[in-house]
C-alpha cells in the first residue's frame, strides 16, 4: 500500500535518507552530514533502521524508523517484505525524488522497493571504501540496483586492496564525510569549561566504542592506567550514545557522552580512538593527534590498513589494542608536547573533509 500525496508546485525535491542497522554511528552520521549539505535546496527524510534513532530526530531531521529483522517475531523473508513495503510507503508519502542508501549490504527488501520505484525515482548507494581483501568477490548483484555510488573518501585509500578498489562502475568518489558545523565548535576554555575539564591539563578523549561490536572495558582499562602514568594528564571517556551504561573505568576519570564529540575537540590535547572510518576521519581532519586502534574482528572495514597507513605517514600512532609495550610507547608520543606538535603539521596537509557538500552536490546533480 503506498500513501501518495501531490507536491505543490513551490515544494523543493526531496531525498530519502535510508540507512542499514549498523552497531556504530557511521551510518547514520555520514546520512545527516549529508542531507545537512542539502539543505535548503533539498529537503531530506532519514530512514533508519538503527538504534540511532533519538540522534537525527534531537538534530532536527524527519526521521522515520523500522525496527531490525531481529526484534519481529519474524524470518528474513518476512521482515524484507515489511521492509520493500515500508519504503514504498515513505517514497510515496514523501514523495521522495532519490533515495540514498549507506550501508555495507543493500536488503532484499530494499532492492525490491527501488526496483518497483525505478522510474519514479533516482537510486543512490554511499558505499565506504576499505572493504577487507578477499569480502565480496562480486559487488555487480548489488551495484546494478543502484543508479550511482558515492564513495566516501578515505584518507587511507592508497592501503585500500578491497574489492571496493576495483569496483569503480558507477562509482564517483568525494572527499571524507564528517558531521558537524566547525563554525559552532568553541575554544579551548569553553570547550573545557562544558565538559568539566582543565584547560591547564593534558586532556586525552579515549574513544573506544563501536556500539555494542566488542567488549571494550579491558582496552579502555589499559588505555586509562598507561596514561594515568604521566602527570598532568587527565582522561575522558566518550561513551557512546547508543550505550546506556557507563563504561566502568574507576572514579578518577571523566566521562563524557555528547555528540558530536567533535565540537569539543578544543578542549583535547589528544586522542585514543578506533580505527573506524567516523572517528579516524574526525581526528584526522581536524588535526588532533592520536593513537589510532584498529577492530580486527569487523567484516568488511579494514581498520588494520587504515591505522597502519596514518602510523606509517606520522599522522598517528598505531596500537594492535593487546601489546603492553606497545601501548606504553604509544601514549609516551603522544603526551609529549614535540611530538603532538609535530604530528599536527603533518596532520594540517591532509585535504579537508568537504565530501558532505561534494555528495549533497552530486545528489541534486544526479536528481534532476
């Protein structure tokens, strides 16, 4: 069944937003930076299937939500029909002009929902690059579904030996996708001030999360107490905002949950972050030097090869996330004022993180 309704003839196009149920933000992020950069030449509605959902709807988009396959007392086949309904009934209702899809794998549901759409509407999938060698030896089941592909731009892209390297039909490349306005973030004392921190210490933002992918306590542990060696130094503690409990860490360390984290990297020294794509992109675009841990569990994301190549540039650390000595050497780099110092020239030479408004550009070029 599909709610159709007719557009008035001053109504600007629209784009569905639709994203998969990953166990992060990226997601869901990379979709809001996007139809950020929209506006207001394109009005976007975000459909998501994750978790997220409270994060676009408090930033001020439409949102609509389908719960996973997982919490319907229902199999694949069922829910994809749900799913392939669903998107019909948000094309019609808002009379969506393209539909854009971030996610790793395209659903049944969907690719049966923009097949029977195909001549109403344009057909978009935000791919990310770094896909593990050897993941998905034949993306052409997938690609054909869609329009156009937009790749995200990955600083790491020269270590990309994936299957998403070769697969450049239909692909257009835009620079790194970030969420956040840099003209809200504030100043150091702000910044400080905001999160309870001194703006006289060495303020280090430990963020080790990816939703609910690993347990991430003993990591974050060993992080806290090889940085609690160094006087001066305070720790902070992001926690996600898909976690409703703290992390656990002891009393002596700051806890911070905001989002973006981003608008308050004035009040960090550096960093101790995962290696998946929106965290690496944010430190590395805005120039704080950090130690980058890559998840070797994931899928498809080659966080391995992306934090190996920012260690082998100087423009991170790497930790393997188990070496003791490793993570000692580490943190010496990065608590020394020379070498923070040093990192962040380097850091300043990297292109800045503008494929927001090269995507949203391309999806107003591709929906006319």
């Amino acid at each position: 069944m599909s709610i159709a309704r007719q557009r008035s003839t001053n109504e600007v196009p629209r784009a569905l937003l639709c994203t998969s149920n990953g166990v992060g933000l990226g997601h869901v992020t990379r979709m809001m930076a996007i139809g950020q950069a929209l506006e207001p030449s394109m009005q976007s509605v975000l459909f998501t299937l994750s978790a997220a959902l409270p994060i676009p709807t408090r930033a001020g988009f439409t949102t609509e939500h389908l719960a996973s396959a997982h919490q319907f007392d229902a199999n694949g086949y069922e829910w994809n029909d749900l799913l392939s309904e669903r998107v019909d009934q948000l094309i019609s209702a808002y009379h969506a002009d393209v539909v854009l899809f971030d996610g790793v794998h395209p659903y049944q549901g969907l690719r049966d929902a923009l097949r029977a759409n195909r001549r109403r509407v344009r057909s978009i999938w935000v791919r990310r690059g770094m896909w593990k060698p050897g993941v998905a030896p034949d993306l052409r089941p997938l690609t054909k579904h869609f329009d156009r592909i937009i790749e995200p731009g990955d600083y790491a892209r020269e270590y990309d030996h994936g299957i998403t390297a070769s697969d450049r039909g239909k692909v257009s490349v835009v620079a790194p996708i970030v969420y956040g306005d840099p003209t809200s973030r504030p100043g150091r004392e702000q910044a400080c001030s905001e999160l309870g921190l001194r703006s006289d210490h060495t303020n280090v933002l430990v963020q080790l999360g990816a939703g609910q992918i690993n347990d991430i306590d003993s990591a974050v542990g060993a992080v806290t107490a090889s940085l609690g060696r160094h006087h001066g130094v305070t720790v902070a503690i992001a926690r996600s905002e898909l976690s409703a409990d703290s992390v656990g860490v002891g009393h002596s360390v700051v806890e911070i949950q905001r989002f973006p984290i981003s608008r308050w990297f004035a009040a960090f020294d550096a960093a101790v972050v995962a290696a998946g794509y929106n965290s690496f992109h944010e430190v590395m675009s805005l120039g704080l030097p950090s130690i980058i841990v890559p998840n070797l569990e994931t899928k498809t994301d080659d966080q391995d090869a992306r934090s190996r190549w920012a260690h082998d540039h100087g423009l991170g650390v790497r930790w393997d996330g188990v070496s003791e000595d490793g993570l000692h050497t580490a943190v010496a780099a990065i608590v020394s004022p020379s070498e923070r110092d040093a990192m962040r020239v380097r850091l300043a030479d990297l292109d800045p993180a503008t494929g927001a408004s090269e995507a949203a550009a391309l999806v107003q070029e591709w929906s006319r």
